[in-house]
C-alpha cells in the first residue's frame, strides 16, 4: 500500500521522538529536522510505501545521530523478557491450541508495544493474550489458512519486532510439531531499524533452530521488493505458504502477485485501518 | 513563545484537516502539501511563534484552495448557537458572580471545542461550565487579576474563538456593570484564520456595543507584534489592563514587556503545558 498525506507527520513525529530520546545537540537537531522535511516536501508520497518512507527517515536520523541502533538496548530486553517467561507461554499453547486460538496467540505478540520504555511485567503480557481471547478477527481467513497450513510443504514466515519474535517461534514450534511442514524460513530485516529483528536479534532468541533465516538486505521497517536480496526474494515466491507478521510487512507487501500469502497484524493506524475498512486496534488474519 | 519541532507535525497536520474538508482535488493537495512542508524546512522554529507558523501554512492552503474563509459556516454557526442561549448565560453568571467563579465562566468558553462539527448541544456547554467548577486553575493569579480589574479605567480585551465570544460578551457585560472601567476596547484577528474572530464575526454578536473593536491587520491565530496596526498595537500598550483569551494569544504575547497583563486560557498542547509547568488541559490565569 501507499503511504497517504496522513503518514507524513506521523513518520516525522516518530522520527523526531528517537532523535529526542537520544538527547541531541539543539542546532544538529535542527539540521537534521530541516532535512527530514526537505526530504518529505520532495518525495511522492501516493509512490512510496510507509516502510519506504521510515527507511529515509531513519537514514537521516541515523545520519545525524550517528548512533546506528538505537534500540538495540531495549530489543534485547524484549527478547530476554520473553524468553524468560517462554515456557509459560508453552504450556499456554498447550491448553489453547485450536487454530483459532494459535492465531490469536500469535497476533498478541504484535499488540504488546515494545517501546523503549522497559516496564513491560510478565503480568501484563498474559493479560494482553487473555484479553485477545475475547476479541474476533476483524477479518478473518483463519480457516483458509488453517487449510493452507496443512498442505504446506515449505512456509516463509516473516517476522516483525523484538520479544514479539518468541510469540513466532513458539508459534511454528507449534506448527512443525503438529503439521507436516518440512521446511521454515524466517524473514527479517536487513539491518537495525526501530525495533523490528535482524539476523543478530533472532539468533538471539534460537529461532534459527527451528527456520532458516533470510535477512531483507535493507534496513527498512518492511520488505521493499524493489531492494531485496536475492535469496529472500527467492524464498518468498518459492515457498508454498507466506505468512507476515505485523503492519509493517502488509504495508509493503500487500500488492504483491502470489498465491497463499497471509497477514497476521494488528490494524495500529487510522490509515491502514481505513484501507481495510475495520476501525483501528483491529485483529487481522487477511489472505491476499 | 516559540515554537519547537513538535509545533510542526501538529500545524501540519491541522492544516492538512482543513483542506481535507474542502474535498480538494488530489494533485493540487500534493502541491500544496509539498509547499508546506517546503515552507516548514526552510523556516527557523526556533525563531517563529505557533501563530506565525500557523499563518504562513494557512495562506498557502488558502492559496491553493482558493476559499478565504473555510470556517465561515462553522463560524456563523457557533456564535449564533451561544446568542441563542446568551439569556441563560446571564442567569447564570448572575448566580456564579464572585471574582473566580467569573473567571471560570470566561475559561469554559475557550474549552469547548468549536470545531467544524455542528453538533454541540447546550446540555453539551452547560456540562463544561459545570463541570469547569470543580477544576481548579492550575496557575491562578486571579486575586491579582481582580485587584488590577477593580483598578482599571480602560481595558483591552483580546477575543479568541467564534463561540467563545459571546461568553467574552457576558464577561465584558458584567465587568462593565460592577466596576468603574470607563472603557473597553475588543481586539480581534485582521481576517479570516480558522475559527478565530474577525471583526465581521465580532459585529455578529452585538460586542460593539459595550466596546470598541481594534483588529490586528494580521490573519493569525495570535497577536503577531511585528505586523501590528498602529492602533491596535497603541490601545495594547496605552489600556490600563489586558486581558488575553486562549493558547494564541498566550502563544504570540507571553513575552510582551507590559504590566497588568492576564492571560486566560486552557493548555490544550503539551509544548504550552511543558513551558508553563503544568499537566495538559490546566487551566490557567496568568500574569506577566
């Protein structure tokens, strides 16, 4: 999808904020906010994706700053946070395991917001996964994907952030255990980018032991198909199920031209909710 | 005040509102978008009051809309909503006259939010006078305020919002009635700037009867002093007490070098609140 007018604060705001949680000098901030703008009153926004549109952004941000992860700190917290408590998580799937409620699992883990702030309980998490319980898909195509799942030999699954990526490994442990799916790739984003996972955040988690990893080539907070690496471009219409987690991957790739692709995703804006015509804060299990 | 980065995802933002309620035509909004943002690199925030930076997105949306003044129905509307109620008002403040009470009165009427939708209903705006009661002022320089009313010969009253005028009126009315101010002088915006008050809107509730109307020759939601009409700028200088209404005004003047000069408003923004030290949506009666 393309991003709107509406993106265009939104993208500089959450630029902005990262420059300012990492206290710059005032006139280097100014600089770098006069760029941002340049570069957003230049470009073609009905062109360009959300995830296009953050990739400059934080080329600028990280430019300027000249910190090249800024939230390495706080995504290997949310790693470590998760893997912690995964084998209650486990034993959670044990009893919640209809397909229905494996999705819902798993979306839960793109609703938890894993921000820079480090006060996320373990408390919290489980109420987050038992208040999902409650909510119905806005759209649902659980069932075609139930079925696609079962006559999957190979599935490229596409990740999105830190400590989110525990709820996706215990989500195709889940899979290979009880499916005959003989191979898993794991996509994730070429370089640090927020706090979506790179090849060095998922080996973190050991998830590497269950998928093959393909990382993006590019730091964007998606899968720009005009800039990725040949084997994830390979592997993404090679294998006979996609699914993708998170807005970010559906704001990149929801016009793509294959079969059997599924987003799993969280509706966390008026623009893409308004897209879908489901209201914000929506759950979203959509083939294309 | 000046503005800081956050100002300019918010103008931004605000603009582009109003211009989506002209249904415009979608290659001239990227135009003008492109303009603004152009605009918004170029200028320095560091040296730009809130006001000034909303004038200049406002005339290029102006520009490219080619409608002078896009509130003039909400306008219309919300004074003659209040004129139909002013009776009650009365009757109100006749039972709520002591000196904060009044104040309290005078704020809620920059509380309501007159926007562009026409549904404000008066059980809607005697709820905010009710409820304003029990809120206390979260900077109060009231018992000050009373003195130098008590004080005053002249005073300069500079209005905000369409609406909101006619609990000014009613202010006014009472000040008039229960101390010895010889004269009162109203100021209002020099044209058209979302729903501010022009000199037309202030003609439309009758205000010209209990005070003389300057306007400031500017179309800005503040009081620009660079750009000023000489004799507005000379009633600002020469009454014996000011009284600004709303987060414009408080925005354009808070550095103006006068004594007896006071401030009514609410926070609606945290950059505002941030400088005044106080939580968003404090209400505030301030001396400077």
């Amino acid at each position: 999808m393309r991003t709107t007018y509406e993106c265009i604060p939104c993208a500089f705001k959450q630029g902005i904020n990262v420059a300012k949680s990492l206290n710059m000098e005032e006139k280097k901030l100014k600089t770098m906010i006069q760029e941002i703008l340049k570069y957003l009153s230049k470009m073609d926004y009905a062109e360009t994706t959300p995830p296009e549109l953050a990739k400059v952004v934080y080329e600028i941000i990280y430019k300027y700053t000249e910190v090249e992860d800024p939230f390495k700190q706080s995504k290997e917290y949310y790693n470590k946070k998760l893997l912690t408590i995964q084998d209650d998580l486990k034993k959670y799937l044990k009893n919640h395991n209809d397909f229905d409620e494996l999705l819902k699992f798993v979306i839960s883990g793109n609703i938890i917001d894993f921000g820079a702030i480090h006060d996320l309980s373990e408390e919290e998490i489980f109420k987050t996964i038992e208040n999902i319980e409650d909510n119905m898909l806005s759209i649902d195509h659980s069932s075609l994907m139930e079925k696609a799942v079962k006559n999957a030999n190979s599935i490229f699954y596409i990740g999105d952030n830190c400590g989110e990526i525990v709820f996706d490994k215990l989500f195709i442990s889940y899979l290979k255990d009880s499916y005959k799916i003989n191979k898993i790739y794991f996509g994730v984003r070429g370089g640090p980018i927020i706090n979506d996972i790179t090849r060095e955040d998922a080996l973190e988690t050991g998830i590497n032991e269950l998928a093959e990893i393909y990382d993006t080539g590019v730091k964007a907070p998606g899968v720009l198909l005009d800039n990725l690496k040949k084997d994830f471009k390979d592997k993404l219409f090679e294998a006979d199920l996609v699914i993708a987690k998170g807005q970010g991957n559906f704001e990149s790739l929801s016009s793509i031209k294959r079969d059997n692709m599924f987003f799993l995703f969280m509706a966390k804006c008026s623009v893409v909710a308004d897209k879908l015509g489901v209201k914000e804060k929506s759950l979203i299990c959509k083939k294309i």
